[in-house]
C-alpha cells in the first residue's frame, strides 16, 4: 500500500506536468488518441464514480451551518463564469462552436481538483467541498438552463437532451460511489490511495482525446482560444475573490471561492460537447483543463507566500483527492 500510496502522490504532484505533456504528444501524434474519443462518457462517469467515494453527507450539511459563504460561491460559480465566457466569446469573434464551447466549460460545476487546491491555498477547504458538491447536483438543472439562454444562438441545444446525459454521467455515477462508500466503507478506505491515479489517468485520456480530435482546429484557431479560455480562468478567480471581498467573507473564505469559481469540472464539459455538439465545441473544455491545472498551483503558491492573516477554520478537515 505504501507503494500504491507513492505513486499517487507522484502523479497527484506532477499532474500539471503531465496534462501538459499528453496534450503536447496528443497534437504531434493525433492518430495514436483520436480512438479514446467514443468513451469520454465512461471515463468521466469513472471519474464521478471516484468523486461519490470521497463524499459525505457532512459534504452537504456544510451548507446548514455555513449557508452564506456556500450559497455565495454557488451564485457566483453559475452567474460569473457563464457570463465572462459569453463576453469573451463575443469580444473575441470566436467562431459559434467555439463560443458554445467557451459558455458550456463556463456554465459547468467546480472541478474536484478545486479541494485540494483550496486546501493548499489555506483556504476554508469545508466550504470548498460543500461548493463543488452542491454544484454538482445543481449541474443537471442550470447547465443546460444557462447554455439554452447564452449559447442557443451560436448552436441547436436540447437541454432536456443534455440534463439526462448529465445524470448519467454525474448524478448515477456519484450516487453509486456515495453507496458503496456507505455499505462497503472498509474497502473503500483500502483502494482510496489508488482513486488519484484512477482520476488522473481518466482526464489524461480525456484531454489527449479532444486534443487529437482537434489538431487542426488548434492550429488555425489556436491562439485566440488559448487567450480566451487564460482570460475566462483569470476572470474566474479574480471576480470570485471580489464577490466574496464584497459580502465580508474571511480570507480563507475568499481564497475558497475564488478557486471553486475558477476551477471547473472540464471533463464534463468537453463530455456534452462530445456527445451533444462537436469535437471542436469540446476544444474549450480540453484547453481549460491543462490550463487551470497550471494556474491553481500558481495561485497557491502566490498566496503561500503571501503574509496575509488567515483564520484557522479550515485546518485539520478532510479532502477529497
């Protein structure tokens, strides 16, 4: 196990690295990836089934005793990122499928890496995982909802279509995990040093999908996609800080929020524009999640080095992988 638990850690590390390295391999040798595409689906349920194992219902009961920071977070996480992504994708003249693209990414809920970043960050890591679980069950509702009314001009949407894909692919996978924990608690302990590596290699193959799907599409639209989707998380993590800042939350509140506003769960999103859209319509999604597995430890590390006070509330809590 102890071994197991090495290489976990090894790739929870350098997952940066390697997102960036397969996303690089993916583009010179697209025919070697292109065949992952048929089971983005599976691999995102496989990665929800891991995030259900890592749930509690104390995930949930965060929301009662800190009801202002969670329902803060979860208006800005659903309000911010579908705008700025709508703005962005105006102000750029990106083409309507990578517009839609843009907005869905934006419109997704907050990525799980999110926990662990906010928790290096010293951040309120229990209204992180409240944030990232409740808007994950929000997801199959407002993700759809917020993409009919920005993005239906750009592209056709079924949200009916599309909020039953999330439920497959989201709530059944996560539902199933939070069972299994429940009924089988001691052998899930025992796996859960390998569920990182599970997650990671899951993403990986996600990433290297849409990218090899797309190399030509990266070529010719590369540059204002990248900028669009660097600008989209940038924005996230900035206005996320600032409504915080502006409700007179704490600092570890704000830091908190900033990252789960930033941070998205990009697998789903390039999932449904996978299924629902095109491969180029996923290229937002696959973009978005090397970047933001750059800038979230960059942030950290700014604000570990930062001397600004924070409290302790966050300290000694649990977090998901």
């Amino acid at each position: 196990m102890n071994s197991l638990e090495r290489t976990s850690n090894f790739f929870s590390k350098y997952f940066a690295v390697f997102v960036i390295l397969i996303a690089l391999i993916a583009f010179a040798v697209p025919e070697g990836f292109v065949w992952i595409a048929p089971y983005i689906t599976i691999l995102l349920g496989i990665i929800m089934f891991g995030m259900g194992l890592t749930m509690r219902v104390s995930d949930f009961a965060v929301v009662a005793k800190k009801p202002l920071p969670v329902f803060v977070g979860i208006v800005a996480q659903f309000v911010i990122m579908p705008l700025v992504a709508f703005g962005l994708a105006i102000a750029l003249q990106l083409p309507p499928e990578l517009a839609a693209g843009l907005v869905l990414v934006g419109a997704c809920p907050g990525g799980t890496a999110s926990n662990v970043m906010v928790y290096l960050a010293k951040g309120d890591v229990p209204v992180s995982v409240a944030m990232t679980s409740v808007s994950t069950m929000l997801a199959p509702f407002l993700t759809p909802f917020i993409l009919l009314v920005l993005a239906g001009e750009w592209l056709p949407v079924d949200a009916g279509a599309m909020f039953m894909s999330i439920i497959q692919v989201i709530i059944i996978p996560i539902a199933l995990g939070i069972l299994v924990r429940r009924f089988m608690p001691e052998t899930v302990e025992k796996g859960t040093a390998a569920l990182p590596i599970v997650s990671i290699v899951a993403i990986l193959a996600i990433v290297a999908a849409v990218i090899g799907a797309n190399t030509e599409n990266l070529i010719t639209s590369g540059l204002a996609i990248f900028a669009a989707v660097i600008l989209h998380n940038g924005f996230g993590y900035l206005l996320g800080y600032a409504t915080a800042k502006v409700c007179g939350l704490d600092e570890t509140k704000r830091r908190a929020i900033s990252i789960e506003v930033g941070m998205q769960n990009s697998g789903l999103g390039a999932t449904l524009a996978t299924v629902h859209f095109t491969p180029l319509a996923a290229l937002p999604s696959a973009i978005f999640s090397v970047w933001h597995n750059i800038s979230g430890p960059a942030l950290v590390s700014f604000w570990s080095g930062s001397k600004k006070k924070t409290s302790k509330d966050s300290e000694g809590m649990d977090i998901k992988s």
